[in-house]
C-alpha cells in the first residue's frame, strides 16, 4: 500500500466545521471518522472553543494518523529490485534527489518494476512484459515504458517495450478576466500573491519561491533554481537557467514576492497549492468544470495570456523552458503572430 496523505479542511463562510481527508495515490480522498473530531465541532460550533484552539487540537488528530501511516512501498520480486539499486547507482548516484518524494524518480522507477509483479525483467519474454504494460491506464503506460526501456538498455537487452499512443495535449486555462474572478476566493494576500505571480509569470511553483532577482529594465526574472517541498533548494526541471518575461500586470507582484523572508517562503512552498486554486475555481465558476483548474494550469494560462497580447510561440516556448515542439503542441492554435508567418510575409513581398 502506498503512504495517505492527510490534510485539514477548514471552516469558510459556507462550510462551518472542520474536517480531514485522507487519499493514496494523490487521487480522491474521503474523509476520516473520528470521534473526537465530532467532539472539537461540537465545541466550536457552540462558541466553547475558538477557532485557533480547534484548529490545534484537529492538527493533533492529523499528527497522530500521519505517525501510524504506512510508508510507501511497492512490491516486486527482488532479481528486480536488484537490478534496479544498481541501476540507481550507477545513473544517479551524484546527483542530487529527493527519494522519498513519490514524484522522484526513485518513485517512478519503483512504481514501473511493480507493474511487472513477479515477473523477472531480464529473462522475461520481450511481449510477456508487453502485456503487463499494455494492462496498464493508458496514462500511466508512457512513464512506466520509459522506465523499463531505460533499465533494459542499461543491462544489454536489444528489444524494448512499444510506448501507449500519446494522447492530444488536453489542459485548462483561464483568460485573465476570469483569473481575476477565481483570484476573489483565495485567501489570505500571501496566496493570492503567489497566484498572481503564476499567472503573470509562467513559473512553476518551486520556481516562484526560488526567485531572486527581477530585471526591471525588460520586466524579465533570472530562472535558475527551484525550491522543494522540504524548503531546499535545487536546479530547474530541465537543469538550464533561462530569463522569463513577466507581464506588465504582474511585476508589481513579483516585486512584493522578492520582499517576502525566506522561512516564510518555504512555509508557503508546503501549502497544496492544487487544492487551492482548485477550490477557488469551483466557488468562481460552480457550473463550469472547464475552468476547474489545477496550480499548473496558470502556468497554460500565462502562454496563452501572452499570446493574445501578440508574443510569439518562440518567445513563449523560451520564457516556459520548454521546446519549441512541445509549445507547438499544447500551443499553437493560440498563437496570433507566428514567426513563420511573419517570415513568409516577407519573402512573398521581397519577390
């Protein structure tokens, strides 16, 4: 079983008790039965208790259940998990990761050799292990695919496994009037700082609050670090530093974002930033699930956002750190001026 994340849900102008969840697999969630928990919003409810004493002795409750939770584990037939440590090894040895994180890399090797079961990867017939992949959700085949084909070059077996067809790039966004109606349901000014600086920026949520320096004569931030979940700090995604244009609507945000104390920053980096724009977005827009956005959805909205003001897929691609066949293919029906039409104008008019 894989570890349950726990976490709090608060009291708000419509909800007047406090609850907390539970999910595995960072998907779904139910909420937990505790009588005790019935007990604090008996007392709160009745104005025996304040807000800041219940909320204490809730976050007793979701301490006790995190300290009694499984750790993650993913069961496989140890010639795999061998082969695998040595792997690991070798390729990642030096560099520097979060292994306990189940968005590592570690997590996605392990969670691939589980999909195997006890079926050893070497000696395997090539289309036995085909059919284990092919079992698999059709969203999860690619990353355990990589994996594999990684392992099974890395110990000399010639054949590989044939990847899931790639699904059209599907995501939400909002346009910046719709934005600045979620941004009313999120509170407090802190968190709708950081939204703002997403939507204005492109960031990802590690980079925001790895950000030290803003370049007021182009509106441009220096990207060259990203901060983890546990407040350390870390190269980008794609290991390269890259200036990001940042819209003129949002600089004054990101100039109050370089004032914001360190310690402050890597307590709101621990915050489920999802959770939060996702809820927003449901209390803005309840009869549009469309528009129900994730964090890294306002990361879309700002390519989007700047191609309407007439920036280039090229510019946009670079500010994100993507490539440009990557932006093309989220992107490219969004674009107003395209370098290549901008080229081919040009040509026609020279002849």
């Amino acid at each position: 079983m894989e570890q349950i994340d726990y976490w709090i849900i608060k009291p708000n102008k419509i909800r007047k008790t406090f609850a907390i969840v539970g999910r595995t697999n960072r998907s779904g969630g139910s909420r937990v039965k505790d009588n005790r928990l019935n007990a604090i919003n008996t007392a709160f409810k009745a104005g025996a208790i304040d807000f800041a004493t219940a909320l204490y002795q809730v976050t007793q409750i979701k301490a006790e259940l995190e300290s009694k939770n499984t750790p993650i584990a993913y069961p496989s037939c140890d010639a795999n998990i061998d082969l695998f440590n040595k792997y690991w090894d070798a390729k990642y040895s030096r560099r520097k990761t979060h292994a306990e994180s189940k968005r590592s890399a570690r997590g996605y090797y392990l969670r691939a050799i589980a999909a195997l079961g006890s079926a050893p990867l070497l000696s395997t017939p090539i289309q036995e292990l085909q059919d284990l992949v092919d079992a698999l959700p059709n969203k999860k085949q690619r990353s355990v695919t990589n994996c594999l084909n990684r392992l099974l070059k890395f110990y000399g077996r010639t054949e590989i496994l044939a990847k899931a067809k790639k699904e059209e790039s599907e995501f939400r966004y909002l346009d910046e009037k719709d934005f600045k109606l979620m941004l009313r349901h999120v509170w407090p000014h802190e968190q709708k700082l950081v939204c703002n600086v997403a939507f204005y920026s492109g960031l990802r949520l590690g980079e925001i609050f790895a950000v030290r320096q803003f370049f007021g004569e182009d509106s441009t931030i220096h990207v060259e670090k990203q901060m983890y979940e546990n407040g350390s700090l870390g190269t980008t995604k794609n290991r390269k530093k890259r200036r990001v244009f940042v819209a003129p609507s949002g600089v004054e945000h990101v100039e109050k974002l370089l004032n914001v104390e360190t310690t402050d920053r890597q307590k709101l980096r621990k915050l489920s930033w999802a959770k939060i724009v996702k809820r927003a977005c449901k209390e803005a827009f309840p009869k549009s699930p469309e528009k129900h956005l994730n964090f890294h959805d306002l990361r879309h909205s700002y390519a989007i956002y700047c191609m309407s003001k007439g920036l280039s897929l090229t510019v946009v691609a670079s500010c994100l750190g993507d490539g440009l066949a990557v932006a093309q293919e989220y992107y490219a029906r969004f674009e107003r001026t395209s370098d290549l039409g901008i080229l081919a104008r040009r040509l026609f008019k020279a002849s």
